[in-house]
C-alpha cells in the first residue's frame, strides 16, 4: 500500500496582500510562510454500520482540539451517483477549506478521472456477517439512545417487515437478505461503475486495485484501537489524542448509546446460506484484514491482534456444506458493538 501521502510533509501556503511600509519586514525580513500539514485533504467515505457514528463523534472532538475543517455530511441512503453528480460533488469537496476531513456514506469517487486533486481516503470495515446483522435489526428497532425514537424515524415500515424474523428474511430470499443487498461493502471500495455493484469477481478485484492504490488505511471493526493508533500514526495533525479521547470515560459513556438494540443471531442453516451468498465479500474483507495487519506490521506497531469474528474452521464447513444459493437490493444507515457477537461455536 502507498504511503507516499504520510505526515512530516508540508506545503506552503503563499500569504495574500501586501506588506509595503512594514517595520518588521526592516528588521526581520518577509513572514513566515503559512504551512499546511500534508495530507490536507482527507475522505472517509464511511462503510454503515462498520463504526461510523463512532468514529465521527471522535472526529468532531478531534476537529475542535486540532482545528481542522470537519465536513459530516447527514446524507445516508444516496450512495451512487450520476456522473453529473460525482463532479458537482467532488468539485465541492475540493472547495472546503484546507486542512479538512470529508465524511459521507458514498461509493468511492475517482477525483482523477475527472482532473480534480486527489484526496486521501480512509476507511473501516467489518466482518460480514456481523456488519449485516447489525443493519437488520439497527433498522427495526435503533440503538441504546431509545428504540420509541427510531420507530418515529422509519415511520413507514410495518409491524410485518419490522418483526420479520431474520431467519424467514434469509432462508425465504426476502430481498433484503438476498444479492445485491448483501453485496455491501464491495461497492464502497469498488466506485461508482454500474458493475460495481454486481455481486462477482470483477467487482471485487477492482475494490482491491482501489484500496491498494487511492486509500491510506482501511482498518477493521473488530481491531479498533489499533486502528485508531494508526491514523494517530499516519495522520498526527488529525487524529493526535485520539485514544485518550476514545478511552475517556465521558466518551465511552457517550459510545455506549450506539450499540444496535433486539439483535440475535441467526440459525446455523440460515447462518450457512448467507455466508455463500457474502463469499464476495468475506474475501474481500479477508484481504483487507491480511492488508491492516502487514501495515501494522511495517510501521511497527506492536500489538495482539484478535481472532476474527468468526472460526475459520466454521466458515469452512459452512461452504461445504451449503448448495448454490437461489438468486437472489441498500439500506439506512448509520455502531461499535461487540464485532464477534455472532460467533458460534459448532
């Protein structure tokens, strides 16, 4: 992975207006230069339900201690764009004043395709599974802030969707359990290419080429502070302090209310036929992970890392195990829980 994008970088910044009839230009020649920490255009364009709302609550800490230009945008359900769109977009976001960090829920933008500076991106995700359990029920019943405020929210959805029982959603193929819908995370990385959204390998090697060549860290859920302690690493003049701020007691007191409420997991016999369905993207997430923990490794950064959220043996037999899925759409957004809380132990 590039890093050609670190700190310890700078670029100046030539003042404007004049300095004619100055004393101190007399005594001590011109001023300073005004510099810029390098890079001073960050994207995370922000996976749902991989640690979002978290990492954006720490982020908006984090803009006011280091004075950078925090840009959270509140829209969630438009991640795919029409060319017109990506340019309006990507032409605004170049706008915001430097240094700034830009949040959405968007599929990646290629700034040079369209001959616009290139951003450095960042990003998180999480296992599978886990990330699609964690929507399905965050959609009928929110989180720990009060579940009465989320059915104000989603208004439109009836007692019947909302008490579907998530084990009849996937082994029924309700769309919302079946392919494109559970083909989720692949499109954030793979961009705005109608293809992209197509459940395959082209999809999926094209997100890999994007995160190899455009993203400076794509951490996972499930290894979150040494996330943090990377883009404390890799990004000082944004992310400096980070974990003293996540390990805070205000602040966990604050996290706490964005865990996903009623959650559960399902059979193994629905566990087995979703798991084929997300095989895209369980080697996708595999190969970020494999990723992460080589950067760790390079960069020195000594730590344990966790087991993933779920046995590799397990995973195995379930593929065996399980036929061809049947044929088979996006949703809200918006989340630290525990990542391994669907793990079973066969």
């Amino acid at each position: 992975m590039p890093l050609r994008r670190l700190a310890n970088t700078s670029i100046p910044l030539h003042s404007k207006g004049g300095l004619r009839e100055s004393t101190y230009l007399n005594d001590h020649g011109p001023h300073a230069q005004r510099v810029l920490p390098f890079p001073s255009q960050v994207v995370y364009n922000r996976v749902g339900k991989c640690g979002s709302r978290t990492v954006v609550i720490l982020l908006r800490l984090l803009a006011e201690k280091h004075r950078f230009n925090l840009i959270s945008s509140d829209i969630h359900n438009k991640t795919r764009l029409t060319k017109h769109e990506q340019v309006d977009l990507m032409k605004n976001i170049s706008k915001i004043p430097q240094p700034f960090l830009y949040t959405r829920h968007v599929h990646f933008l290629n700034f040079t395709r369209f001959r616009i500076e290139e951003p450095v991106y960042i990003n998180i995700i999480r296992d599978p599974i886990s990330r699609f359990l964690s929507n399905y029920f965050f959609r009928r019943f929110g989180d720990w802030r009060g579940e009465q405020n989320h059915l104000i929210r989603t208004p439109g959805m009836k007692d019947d969707e909302r008490y579907l029982d998530i084990n009849v959603c996937i082994l029924e193929n309700y769309p919302e359990c079946s392919n494109p819908r559970v083909f989720y995370i692949i499109p954030y990385f793979c961009g705005q290419h109608p293809q992209c959204r197509e459940p395959g390998a082209w999809a999926l090697e094209r997100a890999k080429q994007n995160v190899l060549e455009n993203y400076l860290l794509v951490g996972i859920l499930e290894e979150l502070e040494d996330v943090l302690l990377m883009l404390e690493r890799l990004l000082p003049h944004y992310f400096s302090g980070v974990l003293d701020i996540y390990k805070s007691p205000e602040y966990r007191k604050m996290g706490n209310l964005t865990g996903t409420v009623r959650k559960h997991t399902p059979t193994v016999e629905a566990l087995q036929v979703l798991y084929h369905r997300m095989r895209y993207e369980y080697e996708f997430y595999d190969f970020i992970r494999d990723q992460f923990h080589l950067m760790k490794k390079k960069i020195g950064l000594r730590s344990t890392s966790r087991p993933p959220a779920y046995p590799p043996d397990f995973l195995r037999e379930l593929a065996l195990r399980t036929p061809e899925p049947l044929d088979e759409d996006e949703e809200l957004d918006s989340d630290l829980e525990d990542a391994n809380s669907w793990l079973i132990h066969p």
